[in-house]
C-alpha cells in the first residue's frame, strides 16, 4: 500500500537543518531530550555531542530555527514528505 495521510500532491514539505547547542557542553544532552519530547515529528540525527542534522515539516524546523541556546543553519535540502498512517 503506497497510501498514506496526505494525497500526493498535498504532503508536506520537509526541511533539513542544523541546529547546534550554545550552551554549556554538559546541558546538550538535556536541551536535546526537551527538544526530542516537544518535537515528536522532527527527525533527528547526531552529527557530534551538540550538533544535530533535523528533517521536519516546514511549520516545525521554523519552530525549531527559534529555540532559545540553538542555533539554526538551514541546508539546502527541502523535499515533500511521506507520511504513512
């Protein structure tokens, strides 16, 4: 089945970004649990101790950009998204 929660041409559109932690080396870990529980649609993948890759709907990385002690680059990544149900 190749369905999923939206119709072909109305996925979502997902970006990539890098956000990296400015605070405190040992309050990464931390800051990065609250972001994982808040953002549950976000996927993330550790690029080192406090620098993360993060694929999310364009609603969510822009949420994401704003995080206090983060700092956001965007890549140039950006493709529609599938989501199954």
């Amino acid at each position: 089945m190749t369905g999923g929660l939206y119709p072909p041409d109305a996925s979502p559109l997902m970006t990539t970004l890098t956000l990296t932690f400015q605070g405190q080396p040992a309050d990464a870990r931390r800051a990065l649990g609250g972001l994982l529980q808040r953002f549950r649609t976000a996927y993330f993948v550790e690029r080192s101790s406090h620098e993360y890759a993060v694929t999310a709907d364009e609603a969510t990385a822009a949420e994401l950009a704003r995080q206090p002690l983060w700092a956001a680059q965007a890549d140039s990544t950006t493709t529609r998204g599938q989501r199954s149900a």
